[in-house]
C-alpha cells in the first residue's frame, strides 16, 4: 500500500485547525486528495486567517456544521474533548465517513471512540510524530509529516479498508507508517513524549521556586533542555490525565533515579555519579 491515487474525499472536515491540523490540510491539498476542506475551531479569527491562506475553504463555529457530509474527518484537539466531539457529530456522519486523529494518548480512548460511532462510519486512531513547541497555522507546512514516523493504532474490531485507507494517507504524505496495539503505543510516547514533557515543565517550575530572576542566566544547554516546556499547556494537561498510570509509574523510576544521584552526592561518590552519567550518554548515544 504506497498510493494515494486511489483515494480522493469530497469533503474534509478539520476539527481543530492549528499547527496539525492546518498541517494535514495542506498535505491533503498538495498531494491532490480533497476537493473541499471545511475547518472547525473556536476561535473565528483563527479560522477566518486560515481560510485567506487557503487552508481551508470554509469554516464553522458548530462542529456537526463543519463536519456533516465529510468523508473524512481529521481530530487536532487536545484529546480531552475527543469524545465529546464524536458524541457531538455521530448522528450527522455520512455512511462511509473516516475518522482520524493527531491524539498522542490512544489506549482505552480508541476502544471508546471506535464503539461511538455509528453504524457505516469508522474510526482509525493515528498519532504523527511530528510537530513542535510551536502550536498555530503559521508555521503550518504541507511537508510536516514528510518522512515523520506515524502510528496507527487499529483493533481487532476496526475496518480493514478504513484501516488501509488511514495508512495510505500518512503514506502519501511521506510518513513512515506503523501498526501498533493502542496500550503499547501509550506506554512507548509515555517514555519518549509525555514524561519528558513533564520533566521539562518541572526544571522550569524548579528554577521558578527557588528564584525566577535565575532564568534570565539560562544557556543554551538549558534552553535545548526546557524547549518542550514551551508546549501547549491545554493539550499537555489531557495527554497527562489520559496516560496517568503509565506516567505515574515512570514518576517511581525517576524518583528512584534522582534519589540515587542525590545519596551519591551526600557520599561524594564521584565514581556513582560517573557511572551514572556514563550509562545515560551510552544510551542516549543509540538515538539517531
């Protein structure tokens, strides 16, 4: 499966239309897959610059508005209103319509979302990694997710064709596509994505408590460090409540990796600390 000559939508409906969202849009204009691209959003000024860059053709402030006969619906919001959203739509989805999505958490949210939908519509979990600190349309590209990793997270329950249909599209774009259960893919992105997150927004935090004037000193090592800290606090806050075990877990190690640092420092173990910090640049050495 490598073709996108073999689909084509009608009616696309962007629910969310920032930096993801305006990013699909243009990928799905470039490789010639949409003829119509309607957006959803709340905030009509956001909406209303995105169609004079011709991201989108039109827009709405009622999501079953921008939504009702789209073939394929694609799902940038923060994932904590995902199902309200489906609720909110199901009973105006064409027979044969597509939903997709940008979510980082998937788990027990794609079983949820998939059982929602009504009958003749599908629901395909998708997950790009691609993005940035950076959350608005202007730095929106077609060429986003050009050789970015994406994840589909089907179940034994999703349709085949939706399934390949989803796949084809990432595909087209140039992302290199991957099947995988939707719990694994939230115990891996807690690890990679969402603790480091949460670290970054930490450090920050830390410095701010001890004295937030010390900011002003930070080099570039600290910058490289808390760049993720810039993120949208919206859209962290419901990947953090929607993969809280997982997290909660990784906290357990962390804590037991910081406590062993800090009895290493009250022995003055140079050697302890050494091994340490050797292992972990051995380890982060292996990412290319």
């Amino acid at each position: 499966m490598n073709s996108g000559k073999n689909i084509f939508f009608n009616k696309v409906a962007i629910v969310g239309v920032g930096l993801i969202g305006a990013s699909f849009a243009l990928a799905l204009r470039e490789n010639g897959l949409c003829e119509a691209m309607h957006g959803y959003g709340r905030r009509k000024e956001n909406l209303e610059r995105a169609k004079e860059r011709g991201i989108i053709d039109d827009f709405s402030l009622d999501v079953r508005k921008a939504c009702e006969d789209a073939d394929l619906i694609f799902l940038s919001t923060p994932v904590g209103i995902f199902k309200d959203i489906i609720e909110n739509i199901k009973g105006v989805l064409k027979k044969g319509a597509l939903v997709t999505d940008a979510g980082s958490v998937k788990g027990r949210m794609v079983y949820e979302l998939e059982s929602s939908m009504p009958d003749g519509a599908y629901y395909i979990g998708s997950h790009p990694i691609a993005g940035s600190d950076k959350s608005g349309i202007d730095d929106a590209r077609a060429d986003l997710f050009n050789n970015a990793r994406c994840i589909i997270t089907p179940t034994d329950k999703s349709d085949e064709s939706a399934k390949n249909k989803v796949a084809a599209i990432w595909e087209t774009f140039g992302a290199r596509v991957e099947f995988m259960n939707p719990f694994k893919h939230d115990e891996i992105y807690a690890a990679v994505s969402h603790f480091p997150h949460i670290v970054a927004y930490a450090i920050v935090n830390t410095i701010g408590d001890i004295d937030s004037k010390y900011i002003g000193y930070a080099g570039q090592g600290f910058k490289d460090t808390t760049r993720i800290a810039l993120s949208s606090p919206e859209m962290w806050r419901d990947i953090s409540i929607f993969n809280k075990e997982n997290l909660i877990n990784l906290m357990d190690v962390f804590k037991d990796n910081l406590d062993k640092l800090t009895k290493y420092l009250e022995e003055d173990n140079a050697f302890g600390i050494e091994g340490e910090f050797l292992k972990a640049q051995t380890l982060r050495k292996n990412l290319k």
